[in-house]
C-alpha cells in the first residue's frame, strides 16, 4: 500500500440538488479514491447525524463547515498513514470527531 499524500474536500449537489460532502484522497503511489456522501431520506435514532451549516445557503443545507472539518482537522491527522490501515484510520475519525454519534 501507500501513504495518504492528500486529502481534499468539496461541496457539490446531490442527484436531488441538495449539498452534500464529496472528498478525494490520494496516495503517494498516485492511486486515489472519491467519495460523495448521499443525503439520507430516512430518519431514526441510528441514522448517520448530517452536519449542515444553517442560514440561507441552500435553506440552510449548505455543508461548508463539513468541508473545512475535512480539510483544517481530518487532512492534517491522516496525511501520512498508510492507505490500507483501515481500522486506524477509522479510529483517529472517532477520535478526532469526539462525540458519541459521530456527529461533529
């Protein structure tokens, strides 16, 4: 595997116009991966908490504040990690978030 070199964030819109979080990491090797966080229409208790910003943006849907969590806190502590090690990677995001339903 190799190294996490980059980590970028961005806000795009979803298939139904909503903002949503999309971000690429990429390795040292050159080899990357992308990911857009869908909103969820269903609601419940063990649902995945959305971090929107509030105000006028978008009804207030914008995720701005997601996009600077990705890249001023998570970028920094992952740069550097190997890519494949999962489980410590999902470790520093519980540790960086801090909250119990991972919603910061």
């Amino acid at each position: 595997m190799s190294e996490i070199a980059e980590i970028v964030a961005r806000e795009i819109l979803d298939s139904r116009g909503n903002p949503t979080l999309e971000a690429d990491v990429i390795l040292k090797s050159g080899a990357h991966g992308r990911a857009a966080v869908p909103s969820g229409a269903s609601t419940g208790r063990r649902e995945a908490v959305e971090l929107r910003d509030g105000g006028r943006r978008y009804n207030g849907k914008g995720v701005r504040n997601a996009v600077r969590n990705v890249i001023e806190e998570i970028a920094p502590r992952l740069k550097g990690i190997e890519g494949g090690e999962q489980a410590h990677i999902d470790n520093l995001m519980i540790e960086i978030d801090g909250t119990d339903n991972k919603g910061r």
